[in-house]
C-alpha cells in the first residue's frame, strides 16, 4: 500500500512538472504569436500611411481638371488646348497614379 502511495505520489509530481512545462512552453508561443501580431499591425499602418500617400497624390492631379465654367474654356484658345492637354497627358498621369499597386513592404 506504501508503495501505490509513493506511486501515485511520484505520477502525480511528474504530471504536475509536465502540466507547468506545457505552460510555459504556451506561453512563449503566445510571446512569439504577439511579436508577429505587432509586425502585422507596423506593416498593415505603413500600407494605410502609403495609400493616404497616393490618394493625396491623385488629389493633387486632379485640381486642374476642375474648371468654373465651360464658357471660360470654350471662349479662350487657351483654355481650350489646356483643356485637350488635361484630357490627354495630364489624365494619363493621374490613371496611372490611380493604377499604381502600392508596395506592401515599404521602402526604407
């Protein structure tokens, strides 16, 4: 009978033991989970900063596409060829802009 005791002392202490490595071992999996959740946090914060970035960029572009009236673009020569450079150089740069994949990584 002494002996079952010791022996169910002796399991128990090793399932304890083995119980507090096991949560240990979670715990440093969790530290490690977080450090990769911080990095995805810093990466998805960078794309939002490049993407305001760009989208301040096309706001740019688009301003000389705004004009007050159509009379003051079709009474005036010069605003009449503006007006055909804006809708064809000028519009494939802002296309483009809008097209552009931004780059997920950054550049550092």
């Amino acid at each position: 009978m002494h002996l079952l005791k010791t022996l169910v002392f002796i399991f128990g202490t090793l399932l304890l033991v083995a119980a507090k490595d096991d949560i240990f071992t979670a715990q440093v999996e969790l530290v490690a989970l977080f450090d990769t959740e911080h990095v995805v946090v810093k990466a998805v914060e960078r794309y939002i900063e490049m993407e305001e970035e760009r989208l301040s960029e096309i706001k740019k572009k688009l301003s000389p596409f705004k004009q007050k009236s159509v009379e003051d673009v079709v009474t005036n020569p010069i605003n009449s060829f503006l007006l055909i450079k804006r809708l064809t150089a000028d519009l494939e740069d802002l296309t483009a802009i809008m097209t552009e994949q931004s780059n997920l990584n950054g550049e550092d």
